[in-house]
C-alpha cells in the first residue's frame, strides 16, 4: 500500500498533468448556481405545490439551510486540496477506500440518472409546441447535441454553461419583477385577482398541514441537487483559491432567492390550487398573464433549463469517472485525456448510459420522469452525507495536526455535520411512503451490492486483500 502523501501527491501530478484550468471565475459562479436551477424547479414545483400548497416555501427554507451547511463543509475540504476528485477522493483519504469507491461511482450515477431526467423534462417542453412528436426523439437530439459540446473543450462547456445558466438566472429575476409589476400595479388581466393573499387565502398557508411540507422534502432535496457540482470543478478551475470560497458562500443565498423568490410570485399571480402536476408553473401562469408570445418564450427558457443540468451532468460524469480510473477503480481506457485535455472516453460511456433515459422514454413516457429523479435522489443523500462525514474526519486530522487548516470553515461543526445526516435518513425514509418514488428503495440495495462486488474485484486485481480501515488509495497508474 502506498503512502497517503505519496498518494495525494500523485492524484495532483495527475490532474496537473491531465486536465486544464480553462474554467474562468464567471464559469464558475455561473456552473455552481446554473447545476441546481434546472427542472426541479421549472417542472418539478408543480408537483411539490400539489402536495404541499404555499407551504411548499417551508420546506424550501429548511433544505436551504441544511444545504448551506453541506455546501460550507465541501468548501473547507476543497481550500483544503482543489481536486476534480473532490467528495470522493476526500472520503477515501479521511474515511476508507470503500467510502471512496462508492461515492465516485455513487456520484457518477446520480448523475447519469439526472441527465435522463433533464432530456426527459426537454422532451415534455418541446410537446408543448409538437404534440405529436414522440417524447424520445427530442430527448434524443438534446443528448447528442450537449454529448458533442463536452468532446470539444472545457472552455466551451463553461462559455455552454455560462450562458445556459445566465438564461435561467435572467428569466427567474424577470418573472420576480413582471410579477411584482402586476401585483402592485393590477396590470394584465391577472392584476384583479393577483395579491399576495393567495398564499394564505386557499385552504391557509398549509392546505395539508406539516405532514403536506414534510411530504415534499424529496421533491425539494432533488431540486437542490447540482449544488455541489462546484467540487468537480475544482481541478480546472483557474485559481481556486480564490474563487471556490466565493463561489460557495454566495451560491446558497442566491438559489434560495431565486426558489422561493419565484415560488412566492407565482403563488402570488395565481393560486396554488390552480397550477398542476407535470406542468411548468412558470408556462402556467405566463400564460394567465396573456402577454403575446410570454409564454413560449418560457417555455424556451425550461428547455434550456433543463440542458444546461445535463450539460452539468455530463461533465461532471466524465471528471468523476477519470479520477476513479486514475486509481483502478473503473477500466484504464477511461482515465485517458485526448489532444484537447478531455477525458473523451469516460464522457463517451456516460452519455452512452443516459441514453438509457431515451428508450424509457419511449417505453414509458408517462413514468420515467418520477422514476429517474427518485433513483437519483438516493445517490445525491449518500454523496452530501459523505462529504459531512468526511468534513469530520478533515477536522480530526486538523486537531491532531496531520493536515493544515484553512481559513474557510464550516460553522457549526461538528454538531451540524450530526443534524445533517439525521436529516439525509429522514429524506431517504420519506420516499419509501410515497409509491411513485419508493422504487429508489429498491434500485439502491442492488446499487450498492453491486459496489460491494466491484469493490472487491477491484482490490483483488490489484494483488491485494480489501484494506480495512486505512484512508489510502490504491495505487494509482503511472500513466493515464
């Protein structure tokens, strides 16, 4: 086995070597808060607004929070060493090889899995102008388009990402404004019945009670996830000293602005009651507005929405795969870069497995939505817990002066790195009441036999037993 620092070392000689820090300080700002504004919000409200009416704001608020404070642990780690790793490379160096292991192919999935839903949500956007064309031919063309895109250069994917997000960001602000406009003014035919009132005027603020809000921490969780996509960006980020804690500390405020910014408008313009299941709210009520045009043009922007999270994911797949291929932890071939510092075949094998989101929506257009967000959740619960759990054990080694500190620290620590994991089982015991999410417990017990196994073939063709607590990395390539 080798040794930790020699370890640590190798894993930078690598990316150093490997990849390129071609993502700007903007690319950054933009990925962190463009990767978790994506369908959670502009098709997934609707249906958390069924369960949970205005209400909804609520839980918006508490998943914030938690969130912060998932997001103020990551920081601290990645001041602490900036690797395209991230998450998973600290959870083998402050936890165990197996917790590294499981949470880079962990990651690796809930990321193919959010990609099939993001097609899926372009493909429900684009019916709302073709309604005859086949929901799997648009998801289809989304994945090729976004596929070619992440071959070229990291460049393009952040100057991609860059505008996808500024689109979104753009839109949410104007529907805050124009809302408002109506609100105050009683401008547009919804001016008569728009007032703020409608958040408390059907039914009261929590139409289903707390049990309403509880039921939709699922939906909020998903909605949030992308959030720590600022960790894989770390090994191509141009001077992430500085920019990773600006980046982290502002991400938070401003997504929970947007959320529940534009959930409170929305509610606002028309009442809770009126919007529905599997429509965009923000189509919905630009609609009800009646302005000329306003409500294609969202709906144009849901669509970018949506695969600029895809975008996200595939990037984010492909990172995650050549960092485990580095260790021999996935097959050599993806560890490989081409002439342009991309690590073309591991982007390859993930689109190629989001493709599967393609024949379940020809399969089953009506139910792959709810499945593959469900599915998804499960390995973004078990990636935030780690990154606490492995916050914990960066803090240990600090206080026994193994590693250095940083300046940038999560508050709270460790008594909400505890409230953060009680919190991420709640979550997870939430989906098993509901049966169109319960099938996410029964997908994760065969996901994580199977990287049980791997693991195991992975250690044994590395001419060792299974090492049992040591925070060591097997050994990695000494070219990739």
């Amino acid at each position: 086995m080798t040794d930790v620092k020699a370890m640590l070392a190798e894993e930078s000689a690598h990316e150093a070597r490997d990849l390129h820090r071609g993502l700007k300080d903007r690319h950054i700002q933009m990925i962190a808060l463009g990767g978790a504004i994506g369908v959670g919000l502009f098709l997934g409200a609707g249906r958390a607004i069924s369960v949970a009416g205005p209400g909804l704001l609520l839980s918006y608020a508490v998943g914030g929070l938690i969130i912060f404070f998932i997001m103020r642990a990551l920081g601290e780690l990645l001041l602490y060493r900036p690797v395209a790793g991230s998450f998973a490379s600290y959870a083998e160096e402050f936890i165990g090889p197996f917790a590294g292991f499981a949470t880079g192919w962990s990651y690796w999935f809930t990321w193919v899995t959010i990609g099939m839903a993001e097609i899926t949500a372009v493909a429900v956007y684009v019916n709302y102008w073709f309604p005859d064309v086949p929901q799997w031919i648009p998801a289809l063309v989304t994945l090729a388009v976004l596929y070619s895109a992440n071959r070229i250069s990291v460049a393009l994917f952040g100057e991609l990402e860059f505008w996808f997000a500024l689109i979104k960001v753009v839109t949410i602000v104007g529907m805050i404004l124009v809302g408002l406009a109506i609100i105050c003014f009683d401008i547009t035919p919804l001016g008569k019945t728009a007032s703020f009132s409608n958040l408390w005027s059907h039914g009261g603020f929590m139409p289903f009670g707390i049990l309403g809000v509880v039921m939709t921490l699922q939906i909020v969780m998903f909605a949030y996830q992308g959030v720590e996509l600022i960790g894989v960006t770390a090994g191509e980020a141009q001077n992430p000293e500085r920019v990773l804690p600006s980046a982290t500390n502002s991400i938070i405020w401003r997504i929970l602005a947007f959320y529940v910014g534009a959930l409170v408008i929305m509610m606002a313009l028309v009442p809770w009651s009126e919007l529905r299941p599997g429509v965009s709210p923000f189509v919905f009520v630009f609609e009800r507005i009646g302005i000329p045009g306003a409500a294609g043009l969202i709906n144009f922007v849901v669509i970018t929405a949506a695969a600029s999270s895809c975008n996200s994911g595939i990037f984010s797949t492909g990172r995650m795969l050549y960092t485990l291929a580095q260790f021999r932890q996935a097959p050599k071939a993806l560890g490989r870069v081409n002439r342009h510092h991309l690590p073309a075949n591991a982007i390859t094998l993930s689109t190629l497995v989001m493709s599967i989101g393609v024949v379940l929506n020809y399969l089953v257009p009506e139910q792959v939505f709810v499945w593959v967000t469900s599915i998804s959740l499960i390995g973004a619960l078990w990636t935030w817990t780690i990154i606490v759990l492995a916050h914990l054990g960066y803090r240990r080694a600090v206080a026994a002066g193994t590693v250095k500190a940083v300046s940038f620290r999560m508050p709270g620590a460790p008594y909400m790195n505890w409230v953060v994991v009680a919190f991420m089982v709640a979550v997870c015991g939430l989906l098993a009441l509901d049966p169109s999410t319960r099938v996410a417990l029964y997908v994760a017990p065969v996901w994580f036999a199977l990287l049980g196994i791997g693991y195991r073939l992975c250690a044994n063709d590395n001419g060792a037993a299974a090492p049992k607590a040591v925070p060591v990395r097997l050994q990695p390539e000494s070219e990739s």
